[in-house]
C-alpha cells in the first residue's frame, strides 16, 4: 500500500511521462511539481516506488512486464473527471451539432472530431445489420431494365443499390414491390430478407424469375456486407516518441491494415461501458504496444456501433476518457 506521498509523487511522475515520454528526474519533479520535498528525500522514494514495480530505469529491460502491470492500475485510478478543463468543448459542439440524416456521416464526423481534438488515432464500426429493423423499403425505377432499391433502418442507416434486369419491368410492378416488401417487412429484422420471403412474392405476384432473382440477389449482397471500418489520424501516432521504433511503427501499419482485427477490437467489451485496454490487457499480441479506449455509440437503447481510440499506453488518460464520455452525450442527444 503506497502512503500519500508515495502517491504523490507517482502521480506527478506519471502525468510528466505522459507530457514527455522521457524519463523522469526528481530534478524535474521539484522544478515543475512543485512539490515539498528535496531532490534527495524524491530520489529515495523513487528508489522504493521501483523496487515495488511501480517504476523501471531505461537501462533495465527485464521488468517491463510486471511494470506494465502495476502501471495499468495506476493509470486507471488517474483517471478522473475533466469536464470543467475542456478547452475544447465548443469545437466539439460545433462538429457534432452540424445537421446529418445519415448515422453513418454522423459516425464519421464523431470519429475525425475525437481524432482531433486527442491528437492519437480514432476508429469506428457501424452497428451489425443482423441487429437492425427495416423503417422503410423504397423502390425506384431508374429505366426499363433498373432500378434503385433503398432501405431505411430503424437506427438511420440508409442502406441502396442499383438493380440490373434481363428484361423490361414496369412502373406498376415497382409499385407493387413497394407494397409487398413494406406490407410484409416493416418493422421487421433485415435479415427477413431472405428465401422464404423470395417465394412469397413469386406465388403473390406471378412475376418472372428473371425479375425477382436480381432482386433478392442484390438486396443480400447489402444486408450481408461486411461493416464498415472508419479511421482518423492514423499519421497522428507517429508524431509520438514511441512510434520512433521501427518495430511499433511496424505493428502499428499492420494493425490499422488487418480489417478483422480492426472489427475485433471494436467488437470486444460491454455494450454501455467505456472500455479501457492498457498494452498487454489486449488480447492481440499485435496490440501489445498500445492502449485500446472504446464506447458504444448509442441512441435511444439502440446499438449505432463502436467508437475508439488507439495510442501509447502512456497516452492522457484523463483527457481522453473524458472526450469520449462528453461525444458520447451528445451522440445520445444529452
């Protein structure tokens, strides 16, 4: 158990690495910190602080392991309100305040918004399509032999696609098409798009395969698509001291190019929490260098998909658990 000045001074080392991500003098923790002890009695601390795991000198490569581990929990007991130190908050209401009917545009302007204004890289994922319900279908004739198919979700997300024909179709028969698919899908999981409901409309309609086929063909190519990846700032990180290694570097262009990691990582927490993943904590070897923070992006109890931020594991814990939780609000309309 660390006394109070033990905490103390951790906690003023921790927010200079953070700064800095240079090593830390009990020189420059007196000149900055301002705190009320000597360069020596700091020294001694520090000499203890590293004998429990809490700090490691750059020579020493050994312990990494287990300082990483003391340092999680340290870093998440850094973590605390930073509402009323956000310089940053009427930029962030400028951006998410600008007028979308997309959920996928708002998602990409939360994603740059969150990039910008912590500085480190930000990623996304809409929500799955399995988990969405069909608002509305639109059907549109484009020519004798096309036409456009629009489906709104009951989440915002406007999914379309162009529809080729062998043969001509009609403005009746599309007025039909809307009818049908409307009558018996409203309301309904997207995924009710499917073989049973192919030959409903064969039987009720008495339409021609040529017709129908294309149809459902396209409209499953949508549905079944893979979800969408958003990233911002990704040349935002090798700013940073740490990505000066070519290894990090290296993992880092290999994390941000493997899509199903990418997928993975945003699909992994609890569906209301702010997740915290620090260096190890991560599943991935591949993430081993780094801090994971995500969040759900929800409206109304509805799952819109995943917002997070990669970084250092010395990133600003405090700042970015904070932006993320203010986004977040104003997301959900609060």
């Amino acid at each position: 158990m660390l006394d109070d000045r033990k905490k103390q001074i951790l906690q003023a080392i921790i927010e200079e690495y953070i700064n800095t991500a240079e090593p830390v003098s009990s020189g420059a923790l007196v000149q900055k910190y301002n705190l009320d002890y000597s360069s020596a009695t700091i020294r001694n601390e520090m000499a203890d602080l590293e004998k429990s795991g809490y700090l490691d000198k750059p020579h020493t490569s050994s312990r990494q392991s287990s300082i990483s581990k003391r340092l999680q929990a340290i870093c998440r007991r850094t973590i605390k309100r930073w509402w009323h130190q956000l310089r940053r908050i009427k930029y962030i209401q400028s951006k998410l305040e600008t007028r979308v009917n997309e959920i996928e545009e708002l998602t990409k302007i939360a994603t740059n918004t969150l990039s910008e204004v912590t500085h480190y890289t930000s990623v996304a994922i809409g929500p799955r399509t399995n988990l969405q319900n069909i608002e509305e279908v639109k059907f549109v004739l484009l020519g004798t032999r096309m036409l456009m198919a629009v489906i709104l979700t009951d989440t915002g997300i406007i999914k379309e696609t162009i529809i080729k024909f062998d043969e001509d179709i009609t403005e009746d028969q599309v007025n039909t098409l809307n009818f049908i698919f409307n009558n018996k899908l409203k309301g309904k999981p997207i995924e009710e798009i499917d073989k049973p409901l192919e030959e409903y409309i064969f039987s009720e309609m008495n339409y021609s395969l040529n017709v129908i086929k294309p149809i459902m063909q396209q409209l499953d190519k949508v549905i079944n698509e893979e979800a969408k990846v958003y990233l911002e700032g990704t040349n935002k990180v090798f700013e940073l001291p740490e990505f000066k290694s070519l290894e990090v570097a290296k993992n880092f262009v290999n994390l941000i190019d493997t899509k199903q990691v990418m997928l993975d990582l945003l699909n992994t927490g609890f569906a209301k929490d702010i997740n915290v993943y620090i260096g190890d904590e991560n599943e991935n070897e591949q993430l081993k260098d780094f801090s994971i923070i995500t969040f759900k992006h929800r409206y109304q109890d509805k799952d819109l998909g995943t917002i997070g931020i990669i970084g250092p594991k010395r990133m600003d814990y405090s700042k970015v658990i904070s932006v993320m939780k203010y986004i977040s609000k104003k997301l959900n309309g609060q």
